[in-house]
C-alpha cells in the first residue's frame, strides 16, 4: 500500500538528528524542487502554423 510508508511512526532520541529532521521537513515544504516527470508538449494553436504542419499550406491562393 503506498500510504504505509507516510504512516510509518518514527524515533529519533538524538537533538541534533531531530534538528536536522525538522530542518529537511522545513525546507521540503517551503521550496520543493519540481521537476517534470514528462517532457512538456507545447500545443499549436495557430492555424497557419498548423496548416504548414500538415502539409496544406496555402489552399486559398490554388
């Protein structure tokens, strides 16, 4: 189950490992680092671009 590891209770008696623990928490949840599992396909809208990409061109002007 993929919840299982968020629910996972854990047990840090060292001060400064729970410091650290907090910080890494702290900065996760203020600046996460994203990054696209795919890349981004950027859509055509225009119509004479699309026109060209499919090889028509100008059909008005024939």
């Amino acid at each position: 189950m993929a919840t299982s590891s968020i629910l996972t209770n854990i047990k840090i008696t060292d001060p400064k490992k729970v410091e650290d623990f907090a910080e890494a928490l702290d900065m996760s949840a203020h600046e996460p680092e994203r990054k696209p599992v795919k890349p981004i396909i950027q859509l055509v809208t225009n119509i004479e671009e699309i026109r060209k990409f499919m090889g028509m061109g100008n059909k008005e002007n024939e």
